[in-house]
C-alpha cells in the first residue's frame, strides 16, 4: 500500500490516498491514520493478528525515573501497558514509533465541541478566575489547544493567549478564529521565550506524549517563578478503570502512551521543580471502548451502575476519580 498525503488548496487541506502495492510504506505511516477512513477497519482486522502485518513499534523507558525495568499489567490489542519496577508509572512499550506523525496528521487535536454550551463556557470561566490570580504579565499558554475554545475565552478577559499546537487540523481552527500566537511544535520541542508566561494550560494532552517530562521541563522554563501549571489527565488508579478492566475507556495503547496516578503525576512535576502541587480528581464514567474514537462498547450490566449518579457526586472527594485535574505552581 503506498499512502501519499498531499496539500490541497481548500476545504481539508490534507488527503490521504492509498493503493495496495507495497506492504513496507504502509507500516511506516498505519500509526499515523488511524483515525482515518482507510484504516478503520483495517486496524481492527490486522493488528495482532499477523505479524509481518504489524506496524514499527519502539521499546522505550520509564519517562518519569529513566529505569528499564518494568513489569507487563497486560496486553490489549497488541499493546503492551507495563508498570515502571522503580517508580510505578504506568505506560505503554513498545509503542508506535509513528506516534509523533499521527499525532500531527490525525490524532485528537481537532476534536470536541462545535460550538459550546453556556454551562461549558462558565467553567472555563470559573477556571480562567483562578489564572486570574497568578496574573502579573497577562500572558497565558495552553499546549493542545485543539479548537481554541479555551484560548478565545482568555481572549475576552484580555489575556494574550499563546498555543503550542501540533495537529493540522487544530491550527486551521486556531487560524479560523484569529488566534495568531501559535507555535508550531510538538509539546516537547516548543520554544517559548524563557519565564514568559503566568499560566500554562494543558488538557488531556500529556498522556498523548513520547515524553510528558519533556513538556513539562519545557513549561517549567516557559513560567515565571510563581507561575501556575494547571494539567488534567485520565486516572489510571481510578473506581472507572478498576471497574471496567481493560475495557476502560481509555486504555488505547496506540495513542495514550502514559497513564499517570496521583502519586506518579506528583513525583513527575516534583522532580522538575514545580511545588504547592495540588491533586484532584473527578467523574466516575462506566463508558467503554475498544478503539478511540471509533468502536464504543455496549455497557453491559454493572452492579455499580444504578449508583453512577451518587458514585460521580461523591467521587470528587476521593483520589478515585477517572480526571486527575493538577495545579501546581513553580518553585523559586
Ligand atoms: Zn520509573
């Protein structure tokens, strides 16, 4: 199969074309597709089935302590999810080496809503208040901004707003809405002007990343001391996980590659210097899938599930919720 990816003038500005003619090119970009329409089913019929079939995959280390020695959790569709022997971090390797590829060609950086909702524009307010109080240079980052939902808020509050942003599709909508200051990179490659802004933002994104510690050193360096770091990311030592085992509706190991807890994200933001690091969780979700975001799986019967209501309002005060949400401020 040969895959070319081509500029177009308008509309979709890339294509993906493809013909059954040569295996090798088509192992080298499946990672990068997945989400893509030719590679669907195809995903689902082939990976782990045949092994000349599979696409390049990496060994790699532990990202938060750099230990090699790990331990296999289990296998779902051909990923191997381990856990750090030395510091408990739970990720997935060998991994696709593609990775990086996809997440600039497809990936999840373009998705979610199409327009939002009041209720959703309140919390980004609510959220935007406590930026508010770690406002001294006005200038406020967000890595993955996705559709700049966020960033157009900050906007009208009279924030500068700055992205880093790797997917295609994203910086067409950041464009789309006038956002200017985006820096084309990878979140762990960015170049930002040293001790530059008050906040950074990043939502579900660092599970996404070869290297959540190398985006984090990067926004370390990019904060002024007394900064704040606000980050989210799925619980892996979560009621939701527990529950539904490997079907959790995260555990997708082509694309989320580092599943943090409390304990390892504050280890993590420790090491790099961050401090007044404050954890919390939330939402207990039964929803299950195979694939993100294409194939859900039919909730069957849960004894928990007539108490999901109760479990997701009370859940907020325990360490057992399936978002970690972490502010975390620079140290001096
Ligand atoms: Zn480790």
């Amino acid at each position: 199969m040969i895959i070319t990816i081509h500029r177009t003038n308008q509309g979709d500005p890339y294509e993906i074309k493809s013909e059954f003619v040569d295996k090798h090119i088509e192992l080298k970009y499946f990672g990068c597709i997945m989400n893509r329409k030719i590679t669907k089913t195809f995903l689902g019929d082939h990976l782990g089935k045949t092994d000349d079939m599979r696409p390049e995959l990496v060994e790699t280390r532990c990202d938060l302590c750099g230990s090699a020695n790990y331990k296999l959790l289990f296998e779902k569709e051909g990923f191997r999810h381990v856990r750090c022997h030395d510091c408990g971090l739970v990720f997935v390797n060998p991994r696709l080496k593609s990775h990086e590829e996809f997440q600039r060609i497809s990936g999840t950086g373009s998705m979610g809503e199409e327009q939002l909702s009041p209720a959703q524009i309140r919390r980004i307010c609510k959220e935007l208040s406590i930026f508010g109080n770690y406002r001294k240079l006005n200038r406020i980052l967000e890595i993955g901004a996705g559709k700049g939902w966020f960033l157009n808020v900050a906007r009208s509050l009279g924030w500068e707003i700055w992205a880093v942003e790797i997917n295609w599709d994203a910086i067409a909508e950041l464009n789309q809405k006038g956002i200017r200051n985006v820096i084309t990179s990878s979140a762990e490659d960015f170049d930002a002007d040293p001790e530059s802004f008050d906040a950074v933002r990043i939502w579900d994104v660092i599970e996404h990343l070869q290297s959540p510690r190398k985006c984090l050193e990067k926004v370390h360096g990019s904060l002024r001391p007394g900064g704040l770091l606000r980050v989210s990311t799925t619980n892996f030592r979560s009621l939701s996980r527990m529950v539904n085992g490997r079907d959790w509706v995260y555990l997708n190991g082509s694309d989320h590659i580092v599943l943090f807890d409390p304990t390892t994200i504050e280890k993590l933001l420790k090491s790099i210097g961050f401090r007044r690091i404050k954890i919390r969780t939330r939402s207990f979700n039964l929803r299950r899938k195979l694939y993100h975001p294409e194939k859900e799986l039919r909730l069957s019967f849960h004894p928990l599930a007539p108490f999901r209501k109760l479990i997701d309002e009370t859940i907020q005060f325990t360490r057992f919720g399936h978002q970690l949400i972490v502010d975390a401020v620079k140290g001096p």
